[in-house]
C-alpha cells in the first residue's frame, strides 16, 4: 500500500511523462474493444439469422443484396417475381419449406412483410397477446417494436410506399395490430408482419379504387422473394442451377453470399486489430522510456529510501508499482473509449439499419484490462530491475 501511495505520488508530480503512454495504451486497448464488440455482434445477427435458409429466390440481379434484403432487411429488393413461378416451385422435390415474403411499404421505418403462417415456425414465433394475423389487414408484432413505437392490441396504423421512413406517400388502408409476439431475438424483432392479402390490398387499393378490397384470384399476383430450405444438401448443386437457367427468378445461396461478406469484412478487422496492438507496443516502449526518465531524475531520492531502510525489493515493487498504475489508468480510460465509441456504432446502426447493438460491460472488458496491466507491468520490468541493482554507495558518491 505504501509503494502504491509513493508511486502515485510519482505520477502526479510529473504527469506529462506518462500522458502519451497512457494515451496511446487507451486507444489501443478502445480499437481491440470496438472491433471485437463489431465483429461479435455483426457475426451473431447474421449467423442468427441465416439459420433455417438454404437459399433465397428473387428477381433478378445481385444474389448479395437479395440475401441482405430477404433474411436481414438491410437493403432494397431486386424486383417483383411471379406468386406461380414460386407455387412451382415449392412442389420441387427438393423443397422442404419456402416461406413467401412481399415488401414495400414502412411503418415508422419499420418494414411491414406480407408473408404466410410458415413464418412462425421459422423464427420461433409466440405470441403473447392477442391471436396471430389470419385475415387481410391484420398484423402483429415484437414487444420490443410495440414498446417502441407505442403499439397495442386494436390499435389501427397505416403504412406509407418505400422501406425506409421518410415518404409522404401514405397507404389509406390501416393494418390493425391483433398480436403481440415475445422477442425472438433476430431480425423478426423489428419486422410488422401480415398477410401476403393486406399486401396485395393495399398495393392494388393504391394503385386503383380507394376503400375497396376485391378478389386476387383473376390476377397475376407477385412477390417479393421466397426464403426456402432444402431436403438435403444434394439440393445445394442441383436446385439453385435449375431455377437460374430455367425460370425468370434467381436463386442465391446465404451461406456463399455471406462468406464473402466475412471474407471481405475480417480483411478490414485484422488491420484495424494490428494497428491497435501496434498502439499498446507503443504504449509500452513509451512507459519504458517514461520509467527510466524518472529513475535517472529521481535516483537520489531512491538512495535516500535506502539509506531510510527500504529494501532492493521495496525500491523494485516501488517502480513496478508506477507502471501498473500508469497501466491501469490507461486500461479504465481505453474501454471507457471502447464503450462511448461502441454506443456511437450501435446508434447508428438503429438509425441505418434498424439493428441495435450491445454495448454493456462484459468479461471481455476485464480481458481488455488484464492486457492493459500486462502491457504496463511487462513494460516495467527493465527498468524496475535497474532500479533494484542500483547501488546505493555509488549513488551516494555521485551525489557528493
């Protein structure tokens, strides 16, 4: 304790010799911090939520952004398919389940999806209250999404053209909200889900006669994409060929288009962890040279401890001491960096994407602060042990 008192004293009587160190020790320990909390999150919603989705048939154009739009709702679909193309289609023997989905209309921001009951199962769907949506202009929702946007049981909210809050072009066609869903975790959370009917309604009311809602059976309907799961990985080879050369959809496979994805993002995380471990080896020549700057101005007083009685030991645990607590500043100051810049993240990633990042403390913030103490008392070592060989009369004689 009493080491731990004089060595703070050391730090606050010179403080600009350990702000550069700790400085750079904090930024690199907020990069390790941010970056780790990015990847985790990012890898947890989209494997999450690929889970169950063998391949996404749409339209035609990029099989990426139809998997990004399909299974994450972060981007704009590629088109319009035929709803006959892909009733074709779910009678392939190597179709296990093909949930429909119809996009184009926001709540709020907030994407209202038109799809059928096979989207429970899918995302383990249970609702909580009220029933599930059964008729035309019927939805449901998250509890997290009605505690958000306010929404309870009856209450009527109409939808407005395009998937991105913004438009002025309104649907005068309500949906009522008739049940709430406990959170499940994945995209499903911040979805409106109806049926593929209040799509086509209200799309049709828009385009045509107000108020009315008439029969879909003399129309060539349309969808937005299917996600479909296979019978077995034979499908894999055989399936998505067929649908590109042979229909005017495209199929698109999540677990290729993602991988690519991590491919190119895991490039950008390995240079951003390099150049933090780069900071913390910085952090760590610099309080060397911090250390050694000190002992060579302070050698008469750790003479003078000696003479006082302070052992070779004290005078090394008294060094060392600095260190650490230099470390540990560095360390409390860079996740504290990490979380105000990880909050920062996940604000915008609500904003942009409607995806909500964590940023609470967790053990990998006390990971984060050992490394910082490692670093530090690593650092320490050389010129503790100096300080612990000096000798005493040679000091004394140089002093005299």
């Amino acid at each position: 304790m009493k080491n731990l008192k004089l060595a703070w004293s050391n730090v606050l009587d010179s403080p600009t010799r350990s702000i550069v160190s700790i400085l750079l020790l904090a930024f690199g320990i907020g990069m390790i911090g941010l970056v780790r909390h990015f990847s985790d999150n990012v890898n947890a919603q989209f494997q999450g939520n690929i889970r169950g989705v063998d391949m996404v048939v749409g339209a035609k154009g990029s099989p990426l952004q139809l998997v990004l739009c399909g299974i994450y709702h972060i981007d704009a679909p590629t088109g319009n398919i035929p709803l006959a193309e892909v009733e074709q289609l779910r009678k392939n023997q190597w179709v296990k389940e093909l949930i429909p989905i119809s996009l184009g209309d926001n709540y709020m921001g907030f994407r209202i999806v038109g799809t059928d009951s096979t989207i429970y199962n899918h995302y383990g769907i249970e609702i909580l209250q009220g029933k599930p949506f059964r008729k035309s202009m019927q939805a449901i929702v998250s509890e997290k999404l009605a505690r958000e946007l306010q929404l309870k049981l009856g209450q009527k909210i109409e939808g407005t053209h395009g998937l991105t809050a913004g438009s002025d072009d309104t649907h005068h066609h309500p949906y009522e909200i008739t049940g709430i869903f406990k959170n499940t975790g994945t995209v499903a959370d911040q979805l409106i889900f109806t049926s593929l009917s209040s799509v086509w309604d209200v799309h049709h009311d828009h385009g045509h006669d107000h108020g009315h809602i008439h029969n879909h059976d003399d129309e060539e309907l349309e969808i937005t994409l299917a996600l479909i799961k296979f019978t077995g990985p034979m499908a894999n080879f055989a399936l998505p060929r067929l649908i590109n050369q042979n229909t005017s959809m495209q199929a698109a496979l999540p677990a290729i288009e993602i991988n690519r994805v991590f491919n190119l993002l895991g490039i950008g995380v390995e240079v951003i962890q390099w150049i933090a471990y780069v900071l913390i080896g910085l952090s760590a020549v610099g309080l060397v040279f911090s250390l050694f700057q000190s002992l060579s101005s302070r050698m008469d007083e750790l003479s003078l401890l000696r003479v006082l009685g302070y052992r070779p030991s004290g005078i090394f645990g008294l060094v060392l001491s600095e260190g650490l607590l230099i470390s540990l500043i560095g360390g409390v100051l860079g996740i504290g960096i990490g979380k105000a810049a990880q909050k920062l993240v996940s604000d915008y990633t609500v904003s942009a994407f409607r995806y909500r990042f964590d940023y609470s403390f967790s053990t990998d913030d006390l990971h984060l602060l050992l490394i910082a103490v490692a670093a530090g008392t690593l650092a320490s070592l050389i010129p503790a042990i100096r300080a612990y060989a000096q000798s005493v009369v040679i000091t004394i004689q140089k002093a005299s």
